[in-house]
C-alpha cells in the first residue's frame, strides 16, 4: 500500500527561509539578544536561533534586497489581505507612530534578514500565527545601521 509523503522541507522553507544579516549590525544585534535574555526569553531565544542559522555577509556585500536595520520594508499580511510598510530599526529608534519598528519585537525578529519574495510564519504577541510575504525591501542610506 502506498502512501503519499509530505515534504517537509517546503514546510520548514515557507517557516524558516534563508536570511542574510550584515556583519556590522551582527555584534551589536546579538547583544540585543542577550540583554532581553530576562526579560523576554522566548524572543532573545528566537532572535538568536534566527541569528545562528543566518548567513553573514560584509556590509559591503549585503544584497539591497534583503531586510538589514535602516530597510523600509513593504509586506503583506497574507490572512488579512493587508499591504503594511514599516522601517527595521534598534529598539532606541523604534517609534510606531513613524512606522519605525523594533528589531526587537516579534515582526521585527521575523523580518531581519530576509528577502523580496520571502513568505514566513511569525507569532504575534497574542499568540496569533500569521503568515506574511515581503513586497518589497528598500534601503535607507542615511539609516542607523
């Protein structure tokens, strides 16, 4: 008898795909992490496994089409339909009424790193799965990165 195999792989794609992280934001990123060891263990935890799957690239060489701190990044909310554009930012320049959002928080850990194209899982605050799509990734020369 036969029975038909999923693939898991296209699963763990869609849920955990390549990201890239610049080497200069890399340091002061895992710092981060470690600070909010006590006081948000389950997003540093998060932050960190993202950090240690990553591939790090110079600065020089990161692609413009990749999320890095400073990116302007357009998503989708694929359940709500909903198009949002936010800025990827450390914690000390977040401000969400500019749109600004901290790579701290669980869309901020959920978007570093990855490219135009890329659909992911991400976890709200309230415990909500949600799946987004990145649109669109603009780089901000004058950023804080």
């Amino acid at each position: 008898m036969l029975t038909q195999m999923t693939h898991p792989k296209a699963k763990d794609r869609a849920r955990h795909p390549k990201i890239v992280i610049s080497a200069d934001d890399l340091v002061h990123i895992e710092a981060l992490a470690e600070g909010a060891m006590l006081r948000n263990p389950a997003l540093a935890d998060r932050l960190l496994d993202e950090l240690g799957r990553a591939r790090i690239v110079p600065a020089g060489k990161m692609p413009k089409s990749v999320v890095a701190i400073g990116s302007r990044v357009t998503y989708r909310d694929e359940a709500a339909g909903q198009v949002k554009s936010v800025t990827l930012v450390y914690p000390e320049e977040a401000d969400i009424t500019r749109q600004r959002v901290s790579v701290m928080t669980p869309i901020g850990v959920a978007l570093l790193g990855l490219a135009e194209g890329a659909a992911f899982y991400w976890d709200t605050r309230d415990n909500q799965r949600r799946m987004l799509t990145v649109i669109r990734v603009e780089q901000d020369a004058g950023s804080g990165s």
